[in-house]
C-alpha cells in the first residue's frame, strides 16, 4: 500500500501535504502531528 501523501492537521484540522510537516522519526508517518505553521504558533504560545 503506498504511504499517504497528505496528513490532517491535529491543530487546524486542515488536510495538508506532508511537506508543510516537521519530520519526526519518533512517529509512525515520519512526520509530526500538527503541521509547521500551526507548530510555530503553539511554540510561541508556550513561550509565554
């Protein structure tokens, strides 16, 4: 089966190609949860 090229979000909820995703060898895709722009927003948010 071949892998997916596109992941849902878990922030947005948008469906976005994997590129606009971190990578992350601790998942099972290779790829973070939450696409890069919503991860900047959350690091910010942290920040604070």
């Amino acid at each position: 089966m071949p892998a997916a090229l596109t992941k849902v979000c878990g922030h947005c909820g948008k469906t976005k190609p994997l590129s606009d995703f971190y990578h992350n060898s601790t998942k099972s895709d290779y790829h973070n949860g939450i696409c890069a722009k919503c991860q900047l927003e959350v690091n910010k948010q942290n920040k604070k």
